[in-house]
C-alpha cells in the first residue's frame, strides 16, 4: 500500500523505521524520519508535536491496512477440525453406499 508522505509516495511494507527528532528550524523543531528497508530516508519538519504524532499515527494505521494479521495456532486448529470432520463425513457416506451396493449387487 503506497501512503503519501508530504508528497513522496512510500510504500509502508518497506518502512524499517520512523524516528521523531528535534530539528534545526525554530518554525519547523519537529522533525519525522521514514527510513525504508533499501535505505533511503525522508523527512518532515512538523509546526507541532501533536501534528507529528498525527502523522505517526496515519503511517502506522496504514501499515496495519496493509499488513495481514498472522493466524493463531487455535484457529489453525479450529480449520483443520472442521475439514477433518467433512471428509470424515464423506467416508461414512462413501462407505455406507458402498455396504449397500455390496448388500444389493
């Protein structure tokens, strides 16, 4: 998923780190750093603390958009039960169709 970065468009599945900094401007003190995993960096000067944590916040909500969340062990358990359980089923049936083909034939 690309996420725009004050007009750099980044994929957030590449993202290895974000950093907040104190920058040199005294318009500008917030600084936030994207570093990408084939080692480019970039970096917004923020007004605000609390713009900077707004935009922390967005990336890290893209990144979870983006990311799929991992299986649990129980609920590969509970797949596998229920499959289990269906051909189970489809054994009993195949067997007593086969009983009665040998009872009739």
């Amino acid at each position: 998923m690309l996420y725009n970065f004050n007009g750099t468009l980044i994929n957030v599945a590449d993202i290895v780190s974000v950093q907040s900094t104190k920058g040199q401007r005294s318009d500008y003190p917030f600084v936030l750093t994207v570093a990408l995993k084939n080692g480019q960096q970039f970096a917004v000067s923020y007004a605000t603390e609390p713009s900077r944590r707004a935009e922390v916040n967005r990336i890290a909500q893209a990144y979870e958009r983006s990311v799929p969340t991992p299986v649990t062990r129980y609920e590969v358990e509970q797949i596998i039960s229920t499959y289990t359980n269906k051909v189970r089923n489809d054994l009993r049936a195949i067997k007593r169709m086969l009983k009665e083909g040998a009872e009739n034939g």
